[in-house]
C-alpha cells in the first residue's frame, strides 16, 4: 500500500463522518423546530386533563395514586384517569 491510498482513505472516512454528522445535526434541529410549531400552534387541550378527573372521586384518586406508588416504588406517575364503560 503506498502512502497516497492510506490518506485518501483517510479523507473519504473523515468526509463521511462528518456528513453524517452534519445529517443528523439537522433532523435533530428540524425536529426540535417541528415540536416548537406544533406545540405553539396546536396545544395540548386542558379540557381533556380535568374532564378526566371530574369522573373520579377522591377516594378513587387516593386508592389508585396508593396502588400505583406501591407497584412502581414511588417512580409511578399518573396521568389521567379514565373510565372503562
């Protein structure tokens, strides 16, 4: 092998990298602006979060929260909680 094979080796590897580099440099960007515009645009119902809690007493809410920081050692978080019909 002579030396001009191993540099341009070499080269080709560190174009390559750093073209993949680059590439995942803007999904990452582009991404993080995608949620920013949806997020800005389009946010989240607070209806949604207190119809859900309308449909369960406090007694219900104390037992599931009680339950749920027994299985999950105190890591659990709840969400909503929703009725099954």
């Amino acid at each position: 092998m002579d030396e001009n094979s191993v540099i341009e080796a070499l080269s080709l590897l560190a174009i390559g990298m750093v073209t993949v580099f680059v590439i995942l440099g803007l999904i990452v960007l582009l991404a993080k602006t995608l949620i920013r515009v949806i997020n800005r645009y389009f946010p989240e119902s607070a209806i949604a979060h207190t119809q859900s809690a309308l449909y369960a007493d406090d007694e219900v809410v104390t037992v599931i929260s009680a339950a749920v920081d027994q299985l999950t050692g105190g890591r659990g978080e709840i969400v909503e909680i929703n009725e099954i019909n």
